[in-house]
C-alpha cells in the first residue's frame, strides 16, 4: 500500500447517486491497496445521507463528533473511538449529529466515491 495522506480535501455532495441532505461534505483518499481503499471523510453537523447500499462491505472508524443512522433498518449511533461495519447490499443512512469526521474502509477498492 502506498500512502496518500496528502491528498486534498473534496466536497462530497452525493453518495450512491443520490445527494446528500442538509448540506455537503469532504472527503480525501487516505490508502490504495489491491483489497481496499482507505477515505477520510467529514460531515458538518446536520449533514445526512439518504438510504442507500453499496456493492462493497464498508468499515467506519469514527475519529471526532457524534454519528446516528440505521443499518438494515435497525438504528446505530457511534462516538469517537467506536466502529460500524455497513455491510455489502444491506441499505443505510448516515447522520452528523455534531461536525464529525471518520476514517472509511472500502473493500473490495473502488476509485471514486460512491
């Protein structure tokens, strides 16, 4: 793997297609191997995504702030420190509830942000 950490910062104003509501966020590559991709990503508070699934397991690390959503149906909240798996096809949403950033593990890789 080859490190990225200085890759800069994008908005990230949809996810799945689908746009985010209340708002945007950002999001920079951290680390590309053959079996995943690394993000870092940052939602203001109030910032949401609709439901949606992926086509890829994804790992969550929340790094700072306060995160709500649901996985499958069943609600999910994380602080600092905590993790969440969102797993392949299974629908989710994702809420800031304070400015909150986290590190995203994709597997397998995909180049975008999806």
């Amino acid at each position: 793997m080859t490190s990225t950490e200085t890759d800069s910062w994008r908005p990230l104003t949809n996810v799945e297609g689908l746009p985010l509501i209340g708002g945007r966020g950002l999001v920079r590559l951290r680390l590309r191997g053959e079996q995943g991709i690394l993000w870092e990503v940052y939602y203001p508070a109030g910032v949401r995504s609709p439901e949606h699934q992926h086509r890829h397991d994804s790992y969550i690390y929340l790094l700072s702030g306060s995160l709500v959503g649901t996985v499958g149906g069943v609600p999910a909240q994380l602080g600092p420190g905590q993790t969440l798996i969102h797993p392949t096809g299974v629908p989710h949403t994702v809420m800031a509830v304070t400015d909150s950033r986290w590190l995203e593990f994709k597997s397998p890789p995909e180049d975008g942000w999806h």
